[in-house]
C-alpha cells in the first residue's frame, strides 16, 4: 500500500510540473519571402529572460507561470515587434519581420595599409539574412576540449586538493545560446565551474590589504543527502572606477568571412560601443583588425575622443581568410608602444577563434602570449558565433594570457562583461591565484571537486611561483564546490587500505573538516603571497544554508544533469527548480530568474522523473 501511495505521489508530482511548465513556440519568418530568420531576439517585455531562433527559424519560449504580456522580438536589419500572449496555456505564435531598407554606412577594408573605401546601398535585412544561410550551409565545425570528470579520492591516500582560480564564465552563456534555440549543449561545452561562477554572490569584502579573502561552509549535499557539500569562495576587492589605473587597450577584431554572422561582428560593434562609453580620458584604445592580413585601423586614442573610436567601429566590415597569428602580433606590438607603467595594459580579442592562415598552431600562439604577459600586457578574450566555434582555442589563449574568457551570444551578455562588470572584467587585482584544500581524515573518508577538471594543479605546484595560475579582477568572486564522504563509511573505494597508513580516529586537529591555503601575486609582482583558512564542523541542512550556497549549489547539480554525470546520484531537473527557485533573492539584474528560465527549457528537451526524496 505504501508503495503504491508513494507512486501515486510522484505521478501526481510529474503532473503538476507538466501542469506549471508552458512554453510558447513558433516560427520567424521575413515577410514577403517567407524564409525563416535564424538568430532572432525574442525577450520578455521589461525583464531580461530571452530566448534566439534556431537555424530554421524556431524558438521555444518558457515564460514564468501565470505570466501574460508582450514577447519584444528584434533582429538588426528588421523591424522590431512586440507580440502579446494569453497567461496559462501553451501557445503557439508565428511572426513574420519586415526588412528595414536604408543605405549602409561607409565601410573600410583593412590590411597592413589602408584600403579604398567603398560605398553600397542594399537591404541591410538580406544581407543578414543571407549571411546566416550561408554560415547555415557549413558544416558544424564547433571544438571543444574534453573534460574528464573529476572523481572521489580517499583522503588517507590523497589528502591535498590543488586547482588554480577560475573566473572565466564562457561555457554558462554559451549553454545558454544551445537551449534558447531549443538544443541540449554538448557535454564537453558544459563545464560546470564556469556555470556556477557566472553569478555574483554576496561574500564579505577584504577588511586588510589583501586584494582577496576566503570564505568557506558545509552543508548536507542536496543530490546525495548521504554526503556533504563545502564551499569555498574567493571573494575580490571592489575597487571604485575612479580609483582603477588607466588603460591602454587594444582592441583585436576578428574581420574574416566567417564573422559576417549577425551574431559576429555586428554584435562585436555593439559590444565594444559599450566598453567605449565607459572609457576615462585617461584611457586610450587603439584598434587592430585581422582578415587575409592585419592592419591598425586606429592608433591609441584617448578614451574622451569617443567618436573616432565610435567611426572606426562603424566602418568595420567581415570578409576574407583568418591571419589571427599575425593579428595578436601586431595587436602586442601596439600594445608594448604605448604601455602605461602600473596602469591596465590589455589585448581584448574578440573572434569566433576559426584561425585558419598565418601563425596559427596553439603552441605558437600560447608562446606569444605567454611572452607578452611577462612583460605585464594581459589578454582578454571574447568568443562569438555558432557553427565553427573554437570554444577550446580560445579558453587556452585566455589562461595563458593572465586574462578572462567570455561568451557574448547577445546585447545582455556584453552589457554585463563591459558595463555591469567594467572593472572586474578590465583590472586584475591578482594573479596566479591558486587554492590548495587538505581534509581532515577524522571527518572526510573521500572527497570530489565538482568541475575546474582543465584548472588541477599538482601539489608541489601550489608553492612553485614558476607555475601560472588564474586571475582574478577588481570584485570578481571564484566559488568552487566539494562533495565530500563524511569519515566512518565501510565502502573503501577501488584500492586496497594502505599497510603503512594507518589513522587513528579522534586524534587529529579537534574539529577541523579542512584547511584552506590560497597563493596570489600581486599584478606586477612576482612572489606569492599566503592566506589561510579553517572550516570546523558545524554541518546545516542545504535548505538552512545561505542563499548563494542554494543557488550554487543549484547551478551544480544542473550541470551534472547536462553532462548526465555519473555522480549526479539523485539529481533531477525538478529539484534544480525548486532549490534555485528559494534562491533568487534580490536578483536585480534578473540573472537568477533567467537561469530558472533555461533549467525549464533543458527539462522540455529532456525530461525526468521527479525526485523520490
């Protein structure tokens, strides 16, 4: 009887999930052709949550239950719409957009030297058009490095835990693109460190002169009630924009034919036209464009002259073969011409990363960089596009170049990277920071970093100043997860018990679950410097626990179940949504309201039954 109860429990739990979960669907089409339009916006009116078409035109929209209003649906070249809906029902709703006609702008073509101008007058709306059905007919070229998932070590025979500081986010916004045009991600693109550092959490401030400090909890680990879950986190100093050091920036724009996307470089414009309204005239920006060959379409300007830096934007225009080895040279070389002692000096590359002529091997290129960074120019890189994107190229050029890594798949996202977070993005406070956790055999029998599987360090790394690391900017936060085997279970994993290593309980450092040890250099420094931090044992509940440890925590588990992880034990969509959904607090910027958003879209494409516990 009680089972059969149980069941009908979880049928009706399955129930009311499809009850509460609506989508509306439809087809974007360009009026008076009928051809379907890829890369469409379509966002909620007056929030941020948004979805894109697809390659055929189709979207999936999840809007939050019992919501009526309008859908804004944009596209440059066309004319934007807003589309009311009915509350509480699925609904399907085609739209058709009509092309905005005008004469482009002037455009330049550049090289080594500067090219003829030219003039054209088209619809701007088929030319984009065009160029997504052209990027359509390619082959998907997408790369992306594997990531072996972390496993669980015994703490008798492995006690340290040794990774360096991640605060890139690229795979969390890239996820995103996948599931607005109603795809699951690839499992290599799901790295589940950047998904949970792509939120802001509210740890406390350094109260001394180091530029971070360390923060740490434990609490019953939500997908596994059997374990526990610790969090750490690094939080960086907030440094007014009036006290940050001035910048001299060079801009490198990929200008190949594979950026002639929507997505691409009339994005890259947008997204730099953002960061140019920010810029002090203390700050100065030079421009380097890469096609067939390189070329400087603006020397170093200062940050008030913003409409010569505005026009050179402008007249940017995509075509040829990709000399990105010769454009991250001369991008360097500028950079070195005009570097600013202790201030911010900084390469921002934005491309697709499709690196197809000139010096173009990894090992070169990392070489380059690597070199460049000692001399204290750091690399900022900047992902766009779908189709051929090189997630893995990049993610490589940004860790060797002391810099951060994004992924801008629309307006929002770069709003945020170069307006919201300006200076963390921009100024780095410290250097190869690295992290290095030991547990306690007295409370843990084995634990598991949950993601940073391309950021693990061996342990003697940790004190080894040689050794590169991550960075971190002014207020940016890195929180990383372990699920830990609390001490005393009789499963001893898949080695033998040591001979000679034998630990007796209750006589090891009271009640201490870890030690936590962080290294950083300062930004023109060379040394490390050491913090230290005790977690003791005082376990909660995760539903007791702060509200960024749920939302975390929430992320988490939603990307094992992208990645279907084998450790992801009870994990289910459902859950994610409850957790996340006692977790959005304040959420000013809607950024916890859109990941609810996307975990709906992921359960549509896959769902699950609901949890049992």
């Amino acid at each position: 009887m009680k089972k059969i109860c149980c069941l009908l429990l979880i049928t009706l739990s399955v129930l009311a999930v499809q009850a509460q979960t609506r989508k509306i669907t439809g087809i974007v089409t360009e009026a008076g052709s009928g051809q379907p339009l890829p890369g469409v916006t379509i966002k909620l009116a007056g929030t941020t949550l948004n979805t894109h078409t697809g390659e055929d035109g189709r979207y999936i929209f999840v809007p939050p239950t019992k919501t009526r209003g309008g859908l804004d649906v944009s596209f440059i070249g066309y004319v934007p719409q807003t589309i009311h809906f009915p509350a509480g029902k699925d609904t399907v709703i085609n739209i058709q957009l009509a092309p905005q006609n005008h004469a482009l702008q002037e455009v330049v073509v550049a090289g080594y030297a500067p090219l003829a101008k030219r003039s054209m007058v088209a619809s701007q709306g088929h030319i984009s058009r065009n160029a997504y059905y052209k990027a359509a007919d390619r082959a998907n070229t997408e790369d992306y490095s594997p990531v072996n998932e972390n496993i669980f070590h015994q703490v008798k025979n492995r006690p340290l835990s040794t990774f360096a500081a991640d605060v890139d986010r690229a795979s969390y916004s890239n996820i995103r693109r996948f599931l607005n045009q109603g795809q699951l991600p690839p499992k290599d693109a799901v790295r589940v460190e950047e998904m949970i550092n792509y939120f802001d959490y509210q740890y406390t401030q350094p109260n001394d002169a180091a530029p971070v400090a360390i923060h740490s909890d434990i609490a019953i680990c939500p997908w596994n009630t059997t374990n526990r879950l610790v969090r750490i986190g690094i939080q960086g100093k907030v440094v007014a924009q009036d006290k940050l050091p001035a910048s001299n920036l060079v801009f490198l724009l990929d200008v190949s034919g594979s950026m002639m996307d929507e997505n691409k470089l009339p994005l890259v414009k947008q997204a730099f036209k953002a960061l140019v309204a920010q810029l002090r005239p203390v700050d100065k920006v030079a421009i380097v464009v890469y096609a067939g060959a390189a070329g400087l379409v603006l020397p170093s300007t200062p940050g008030d002259n913003k409409t010569a830096i505005l026009d050179a934007l402008d007249k940017l225009e995509a075509g040829g073969s990709t000399a990105g080895g010769a454009g991250i040279k001369l991008a360097y070389s500028t950079a070195l011409q005009h570097f600013i002692k202790e201030g911010n000096n900084r390469v921002i590359l934005a491309t697709d990363g499709d690196f197809n002529v000139g010096a173009s091997s990894d090992g070169d290129m990392q070489r380059l960089i690597e070199a460049q960074k000692e001399k204290g120019i750091f690399l900022s890189v900047l992902g766009f596009g779908m189709g051929n994107y090189k997630d893995n190229k990049l993610e490589i050029l940004a860790d060797k170049g002391n810099g951060n890594y994004a992924y801008i798949d629309n307006f929002e996202e770069a709003r945020r990277t170069f307006v919201t977070e300006f200076g963390g993005t921009l100024f780095t406070i410290a250097k190869d920071v690295k992290l290095q956790v030991e547990f306690n055999p007295a409370y843990v029998q084995s634990y598991r970093l949950v993601g940073y599987e391309n950021r693990l360090l061996n342990d003697e790394d940790f004190n080894d100043d040689k050794k590169d690391a991550g960075d971190m900017g002014a207020g940016h936060t890195v929180t990383a997860l372990y699920e830990i085997v609390p001490a005393g279970r009789n499963d001893q994993g898949a080695i033998d018990p040591l001979k000679y290593q034998e630990y007796i309980p209750g006589k090891s450092n009271g009640n201490e679950v870890l030690t936590v040890k962080v290294r950083y250099k300062k930004p023109d420094g060379n040394k490390s410097q050491l913090l230290t931090q005790v977690l003791k044992s005082s376990v909660k509940s995760i539903e007791s626990s702060p509200a960024d440890f749920r939302m975390a925590a929430a992320v988490a588990e939603f990307g094992m179940l992208l990645r279907d992880s084998e450790f992801k034990a009870n994990a289910s969509y459902q859950h994610v949504l409850e957790l996340a959904g006692r977790s959005k607090g304040d959420d000013k910027e809607g950024y916890r309201s859109e990941f609810i958003q996307l975990v709906k879209k992921a359960q549509l494409l896959k769902p699950d039954v609901a949890r049992a516990d």
